[in-house]
C-alpha cells in the first residue's frame, strides 16, 4: 500500500457516512436543530477547534520531523479558520462539548494512526460539515461568511492529499498500513455515529430520503 491507496481505501469505505455527514441534516445533527447562524457557526468552530488542540499536542510528542512539522502547519491552519468562522458572529463560540470524532483522534497514540486520523480523516468529515454551513449562509444571506468558510473548506480538502506523501514517510510496513487506514475509518464511523444518534433522538432518519 501506499498513501494514496490509503485515502483511495478510505473514502471507498466510508463513502456511505461520508456522504450522509455532507447532507442537508449535517447542520441540524451539529446544533441540535438550533439553525440559526451563531448556533452553526460554533458547531463548525467546535470542530476546528478540537482538531487544531489535538495536533498541537501531537506536535509536541512526536519524533518524526516531517509529522511534527505537518501537526504544526495543519493545527495552526484549522486555528486560523476557527478564529475566522468566530469572527463572522459575535455570538459564535468555540466552547463546548468536542465533537465525538475528537475523541476517538486522542485514542491515536502511534504517528501512523495521528496522520491518517488527524490529516485524512478529520479533514474529511470537516469538509462535508464545513459544505452544510455554506450553504447554510448563503441561504441567510450572509455571504461574505460563506466566502470564509469556503476558504476553511478549500484547506482542509487539500490536507489528505498532502497527507499521502507523508504516510509514505512515516508508514514502515504492513502492519503500520492497516492501523493507519484503521484509525482513519475509524474516527470517520465516529463521526457518523454521532451525526446518527443526534437525528435518531430527535426523531429524524440519518438516512437519505429517496
């Protein structure tokens, strides 16, 4: 295998969760049907904000200079758009419970695991969220909002290619292969887990309606 196989394997095998967290549902699952634009808005900067914390951390304990350095560059980036998206409401906030794919990034503990959870599949969950919150403004009519999310959105849709290169790096056999594409699908189940369980008591079907 090689980093590309593994993003490739990844979206195939989450293509189902993948495409329900990217659904008009995404912003109401986030904020508890709260659709209003602080209320979304700090959903999306939870996010963020759990996301650049936890690289951060990993920034400061991991060993391979190439990793320590995407941590670093990666963390800050989601900081510097979850500042951005909180600046767009002055009601918006950060603060809260982290959402459940969060979580399940802190159980990664070898830099195989961090790169594919941190750096593929945590961009690719913000991505489908961060898509429903355009939306979302657009459709308030806050337009130059949706045009910093879209900046948000236009980052964290490079990261998991930038992070093929660097699971070539830091993956040494088949064993640290499979765990990294384990951690990566992993932390994406999460993430739909609770997209799930949130719409499930609020009476609503997390699948699509055909």
């Amino acid at each position: 295998m090689n980093g590309e196989e593994l993003v490739a394997n990844v979206r195939a095998e989450r293509e189902t969760e993948l495409g329900r967290l990217g659904s008009e549902k995404a912003v109401v699952a986030a904020t508890g049907a709260q659709l209003e634009t602080s209320p979304v808005l700090s959903a999306a900067a939870r996010l963020l904000d759990g996301g650049a914390d936890t690289l951060a951390a990993w920034t400061d304990e991991v060993e391979h200079e190439a990793a320590r350095a995407a941590f670093t560059d990666a963390g800050g980036s989601l900081a510097d758009h979850r500042d951005a998206i909180l600046g767009i409401d002055d009601d918006a906030s950060a603060d809260g419970d982290v959402p459940y794919v969060v979580d399940e990034l802190r159980t990664a503990e070898r830099t195989p695991e961090r790169v594919a959870a941190g750096l593929v599949a945590l961009p690719l969950v913000a991505d489908r969220l961060l898509l429903q919150v355009i939306n979302f403004l657009v459709n308030e009519g806050v337009r130059s909002g949706a045009d910093t999310v879209r900046e948000a959105r236009s980052d964290l849709q490079a990261m998991p290619e930038d992070a093929a290169d660097l699971l070539d790096d830091v993956c040494d056999d088949d064993g640290d292969w499979v765990t990294a594409q384990q951690a990566a699908t992993d932390a994406i189940g999460t993430a739909y887990d609770e997209y799930a369980e949130r719409l499930e008591e609020m009476g609503l079907d997390p699948k699509p309606v055909c």
